[in-house]
C-alpha cells in the first residue's frame, strides 16, 4: 500500500543522494581550490553520507524486508533486474561508507 510506496521511494532517495554525495567527496580529493572552504565543505559531506548510510542501514537491515523491498522496486521500476541493479548499489555503497570511516 501506500506506506510500501514510500518506503520504497524513500529508498530510492536516500540512494540517489549518497550517489551524488560519493561524487562530491570524490571532486574534493581531486581539487584544491579555497582549503578553507574545501575542509568544512568535506566534512559537512562526509557527516551526510554517514548518517544517510545510517538510514539507508536500516531500511535494508532485515532479510525479510529486503525481499520485500526487492518486490516493490521491481514493481515501481517495471524490472526485476534493474531492482536487483538499486539492491547492489546500495549494498556496494553501504560496503564503500564502511571503508571511508
């Protein structure tokens, strides 16, 4: 029902965003313009990717849901293999966030 629905675009959010918050830190490590500037920003994002990783956690803490979860993406996305696809991204994500701490 509607909760699944959110749950699930909640998903897809917090994914999106710790994909743009990756590439951000990813531009940090490359370019030094203002250090200042560069070193709040940095830890401004880095607070964000771990709290946000944190939640995405959560949400595919329990098998169970995961399935779940698996279920309702293939049918908001139209495609089991692109659900399977946003499954490993997370995973792969939550498996990089661990390596930066």
């Amino acid at each position: 029902g509607c909760v699944g629905l959110d749950v699930t675009s909640f998903f897809l959010m917090i994914l999106v965003r710790l994909l743009e918050l990756a590439h951000h830190l990813s531009l940090f490590r490359k370019k030094i313009t203002n250090k200042e500037f560069n070193i709040a920003r940095k830890e401004e994002v880095m607070f964000d990717i771990f709290q946000l990783s944190q939640v995405l956690q959560d949400v595919v803490a329990a098998d169970d849901e995961l399935v779940q979860l698996r279920n309702r993406l293939g049918a908001i996305l139209k495609s089991d293999s692109l659900a399977e696809k946003a499954e490993r991204m997370a995973k792969t994500l939550l498996g990089w966030v661990n390596t930066i701490q």
